[in-house]
C-alpha cells in the first residue's frame, strides 16, 4: 500500500511539473529557467530555445480585403558569451511599391537573478531600428538590454502583411536547440496552400477545419422625394471554413553546420506553403501553380519577362558594330557577352522579373539580374543566335523540388551553336561563356524555348578547375626554408580569385598572404593575367620561413609539403545527411623539389599512395622520390563531380583522412659522419 501510494505521489507530481513547464505565458519566467546552466540534451549549446510560439491568421477588412497577421512569441536561455548574438532579433519585412509588411505590439525583455530574485528589464524604443536592405526588402532590428551569461530574454511582435497570397517559410529547426514550440496555421477556404516540407526532422503536424466570418455593412442611400435622401446601413455576415495546421515539437535538434554545404538553410527543417489557387465567391478559380509549363507559361507571358525579349530599337546600333567585327556565331555570341557584360552593373538585386526593365536598364547601364540577363537573351536572339532564357535558383535559394514560380529567383541565358549549349551570365565581370557565377550553379536549370516547352540544364560544371603549385625549395640546417613559388589557378579558381583580389592593393593581398603561410616573409611578387578572363592567373614569388623541419640531435623531420600540406580532415561526423557540394569539380597538383642541406642524406621517404574512390568520384596520388641531395614530391588530388552524395560520405571520409596523414608524414635526413656513415646507422650510402 505504501509502495503504490509512492507511486500515485510521483504521478502526481510529475503531472504537476508537467502542467508547469507547460506554462509558458509573456512575462512569466522562473527561477528555474534562470538557474539553468546548460541544455541536458545538447550541453554544447551557447543558448537554447525554451518556448516558441508561432501563429498565423488570415484577416479581413471591408475596405482593404484580406491581409496575414503572424503572432510571434520566443523565450530564450542564453548559457555563455557566444550565445549573445541571439539577444539580437532581425525581422525581414517585404514590400512592393506601397504595400509594406510592418512589425507592431514588439515587447521584450530580459530576465536575470539577482540576490535570489527574478530581476525584468525592458528593452527600449531606442533599441529597435530598421534598415532599408533593397527596393524590395527592410530589415527590423532590436537589441535586448542588460545581457549577460546565464539570462532569458523574451520578445513577442505581431507581422501584419497585405501580401495574403504569400506565406514566408517557417523555420522549425534553428542553430541551437528548441525545447518546446508551438507553430499554427490557419486559411480560410479561398485560398488552397500546399505545404511543402523540407529537412530532415520527423515532422507529424495536425490538420483541423473550424469555423471562421466575415461581417459587411451595406451603405445604401434612399431618395425620400421633394429632394430629402437619407442613408440607411445593413450588416450581412459570410460564414467560411477555416483550414488550421498545428505543428508541436519538443526537443528540436540545433542544426549543426558541416563542411562542403551550399547553404545550410536548404537543409533547415522547414514549412513552405505555396499558393495553388484562389476561389472566392462567385468568381472563377484562378491556378497559381499546378505543372512545370503551367508554371513557366504564367513566367514567360509576363510583361516583366517575356516582353523584354521583344525589344530591340535600344540596342541595334550597338549589336550592328558587333556583328561587322565577327565572322563566326562563337564570335559574335562572345562579342555579344562581353559588350553587355562590360557595359552593364549588377544593382545586387535577384529575380527574374525586371526591375527597371531592359531599355530603361541598358540606357542607365545599371540593373538587376533579370535586366541584365535578358536584355542579354534579346541582344543574342536578335542577332540570328539560337538564344534562350534558363530559369535558376540560386544556391542559398534551394532546389524547387516540384513545380512553383517561388522556387525560382534567377534567370541567365543560354545559346545553342553546333549542337552545344552555352551558358552565359552577364552579371559578373569575372565569368565567360560557360563558367557562371558560384551563386548560379544550383543542380538543374529550366531553359525556356521560343515555342515555349521546356528544357531541363545542368548547371553544374563539368571540367575540374585546378590549382597547381610548384614550389622549390632549399632546407636549411636550423629547420627554416627558402624558396620560389609558381602558383596557378585556372577557370573557377581563378574566377574565385579575381572576385576576391582583383581591387584589392597588392601589398594588402601580400601581407595577408603572409599571415595565411604562418608569417611567411615574400618578396619579388609577379602576377599574370589578373584580368584576362579566360586565362590562368599565374603568381610568382621568392619566399622565407622559418621552423618548417625539427631538428633533433643528428635529425631533420619535415614534411615535404611544408606550409601546405592539409593537417586537418574537414570531414569529423560519424555521419553525414547532406550532400557534399563542393560548388565545381576541382584538382590541386603540387610539384616539390627539396635541396637538402650539405652533409646529410636521405633516411626515411613516405611510402607513395594512390587512391581512388568508388565510381571514381576523387582520387588521391602521392609520390615521393630520392634524388640523392634532393627530395622530389609529386601530389595529385582529384574530385571528379560538384556534388556528392551522402551515400559516399564514408568513402570521402577515408579519402581525405589518407589525404591528411600522408602530407602529414616525415622525410627523415640524418647528418653524415667524417668517414662517409650516417650517425645514426653508421652505414653509408
């Protein structure tokens, strides 16, 4: 009997707790939370969500129809330091010309213990600011008060948004765990969303239907005769389904970040919800997204997209200059690219409708990307070129899985010549035929022919972009080196190069060179084809550096990569659910010759290692030669495709842990004796 009173006691009081923790109400925080000094379920945690609430309703008003209103409500345990970033909020709010989304109600506070006692602090107005991103985005900020390790701050705002067509993506999974959140969706019977998941969370929601109603009042106005009217007001209610999702989690994994991501955001656990279609009362149903062609049509017969194409008074004298100075359709598609590419201004703006539109673009010499891309497209249809626009998404934008005008927010140009496909972007002042910008190769295009059908693109580059060093090297007795560099990065990564340098002042670029080579002293520095788009850039240099060997008693360890030899796998998860996107096939070859220092010999080489993955996705070679003064090293590292599967995450994992150990191993010279013997050995060569 006492043994199941016990039992009745603990069920009891664990309801109790229960019920409490489940209490979660603006303004309440306990002790408890306050004392918590780290997530039992993730102790690496700089903070943690401890309640989310996110809710979502359609509203009506008579005189401006239907808008969305978003209820935000988050508590946060903030443990250390690092997790003082969370204590700064951003809000994304959209707008098109004079419809603004707009944030009200915003409260918070922090909550800290002191002396016992639960200590609250407001956040003043002072706090909250907003920034103007771009014509089509602002950004609300606010910062909480009195922030310190060991705090909860709390913040609750509602988003009211005339955009009731469009319902921005809910996030259920952030970088540091949620321990409890509450997200509901409620639309009304008019509007047909598809919600599209994404992640890798088990994610059970559930799916309700209430009531909701729209209350009118009819003016009407009522001639009396001999002059008199007199107005007279009704109401009318209309009573609609309400169709409601709820999605409640607890314990919600912090997204870890890996290596080798396009964008950890694509793989965020998350809500889209696309609009499908409309059907109001005594009205036709209008489709927004039902087939990829339906889809594309809807793009395409744009005034802001397919019109653009048919303009070309703005540019004709410019493109008859163009075709008298080329004899070939490479040519003048060439001539065509670069005319625009250097004439024209990327204003940092994505989409694939226009923003000023091609004339108004092309006389300002200034646009988004749309603008740039096709007036590009116009200029090469123009000229007798077998031309078309590729829709893309970019890479921090995601992978539209199934058919959406959402999943797209980039266009670039294609052009068809003796059977190849050429894919061209004139946004960047770095790129060529054939080489887009990193932000475009996102997994497959599509290209949209003048009949209108459709064509699937592979974006992603074929050829492997390389890097290749020559280093030579004279080793010293006392473990420093002296030597020559020739450094050449070729396609993407000289892309990559010119984007980041190309403005830099050289000895900026040289110093930081310097320090990303452990302070590494360079001198007589040459530099080719900085802006030769399509040629390699090539990097030459004399060098300096000191504690490269270990010299112990009779003995010079080194690795014969020195500087450059990779220390660390990038690769540490047991396991691995994202693919691995290295953005472009890529090789890095490495020529070392290593004099040795006089009165030493060669007593130790690695052994050489050549390796290869299943299906030839990369490979490793390494080579190390005794050439009696002087140690030759030939590498050779290969990855053969942009993006890898996670199936193959293990396999890469060796790779580059193979990769690791090798360029991490020694060459060991020992001195030689007066009589012709190494110290060590006593033997002779």
């Amino acid at each position: 009997m006492i043994q199941l009173r016990a039992a009745v006691l603990l069920v009891l009081l664990a309801i109790s707790f229960s019920g409490k923790a489940q209490d979660f109400k603006f303004g309440k925080v306990s002790k408890e939370e306050l004392q918590e000094t780290y997530n039992p379920s993730d102790s690496s945690a700089a903070a943690t969500v401890l309640y989310r609430n996110k809710s979502i309703r359609f509203n009506y008003n008579q005189s401006m129809g239907f808008s969305v209103s978003t209820y935000v409500f988050e508590r946060i345990k903030i443990y250390d330091k690092e997790g003082f970033d969370y204590a700064t909020v951003s809000q994304s709010l959209y707008k098109n010309n004079n419809d603004v989304e707009s944030i009200s109600g915003l409260k918070a506070y922090t909550y800290i213990l002191e002396n016992g006692k639960v200590e609250k602090n407001k956040m003043e107005k002072s706090a909250v600011f907003t920034l103007e991103l771009n014509k089509y985005r602002n950004q609300q900020k606010f910062t909480l008060p009195k922030i310190k390790e060991g705090c909860v701050i709390e913040y609750e705002y509602k988003i009211t948004s005339p955009f009731y067509y469009s319902i921005d993506e809910i996030a259920l999974q952030y970088d540091i765990p949620i321990k409890k959140q509450e997200i509901s969706i409620a639309t009304p019977e008019y509007f047909s969303f598809k919600a599209n998941m994404k992640g890798y969370l088990n994610v059970n929601p559930k799916y309700g239907v209430k009531s909701g109603k729209i209350d009118f009042t009819n003016k009407s106005r009522n001639n009396g005769g001999w002059g008199v009217t007199s107005t007279t007001y009704s109401n009318q209610s209309i009573e609609y389904k309400v169709n409601t999702s709820e999605y409640n989690m607890t314990d919600v994994p912090a997204l870890k970040e890996e290596p080798f991501v396009n964008d950890m955001n694509n793989y965020r656990s998350s809500i889209n919800y696309e609009l499908q279609y409309t059907r109001f009362p005594q009205q036709l149903q209008e489709n927004y997204a039902t087939t990829w062609e339906s889809v594309i049509k809807k793009i395409y017969e744009s005034e802001s997209f397919g019109a653009q194409l048919k303009s070309s008074k703005y540019f004709k004298d410019d493109l008859e200059t163009l075709q008298i100075a080329t004899s070939s359709p490479i040519e003048l598609m060439g001539a065509i690219f670069s005319h625009v590419q250097g004439r024209m201004n990327w204003n940092n703006i994505y989409g694939y409708y226009v923003d000023k539109g091609v004339k108004t673009a092309y006389k300002e010499q200034t646009g988004n990307i749309a603008d740039i891309n096709l007036m590009l497209t116009a200029m090469l249809q123009e000229a007798g070129l077998c031309a078309s626009p590729v829709l893309v998404s970019t890479r921090s934008h995601g992978v539209p899985l199934s058919p959406t005008r959402e999943g797209f927010n980039y266009v670039i140009a294609s052009v068809e010549i003796d059977g190849n496909l050429i894919l061209l972007d004139a946004t960047n002042k770095y790129t060529r035929p054939n080489l887009l910008p990193t932000r475009a190769l996102n997994w497959f295009g599509k290209k949209i022919q003048k009949d209108g059908s459709i064509v699937s693109v592979n974006l992603f580059p074929k050829n492997l972009s390389e890097e290749r060093v020559q280093l030579s090297v004279d080793l010293k007795e006392n473990g420093s080196i002296t030597g020559k560099v020739r450094h050449a990065n070729v396609d993407y990564n000289a892309y990559l190069f010119r984007n980041k340098y190309t403005n830099s002042v050289e000895d900026d670029y040289l110093e930081k060179l310097e320090n990303k080579n452990n302070g590494m002293e360079i001198s007589d520095y040459t530099i080719k084809n900085k802006g030769s788009i399509g040629k390699p850039v090539l990097e030459s240099y004399s060098f300096s550096l000191d504690n490269q060997a270990d010299v112990v008693g009779d003995k010079i360890y080194f690795s014969p990569l020195f500087h450059l030899a990779m220390k660390e796998n990038p690769f540490k998860l047991e396991e691995r659910e994202y693919p691995i996107d290295f953005s472009f096939p890529w090789r890095e070859k490495y020529t070392v010759n290593i004099t040795i220092p006089e009165g030493y010999e060669i007593t130790s080489l690695p052994a050489s290692a050549n390796m290869t993955m299943v299906d030839k996705i990369g490979g490793f070679q390494y080579q190390v030669l005794d050439n009696g003064t002087a140690v030759q090293l030939r590498v050779d590292v290969k990855i053969n495709q942009a993006v890898i599967s996670a199936n193959y995450y293990n396999g890469l994992k060796e790779l580059f842990k193979n990769i690791v150990e090798k360029q991490t191993e020694k060459v060991v010279l020992s001195k030689i004796t007066s009589n012709g013997t190494t110290e060590s050995s006593g033997k002779g060569r």
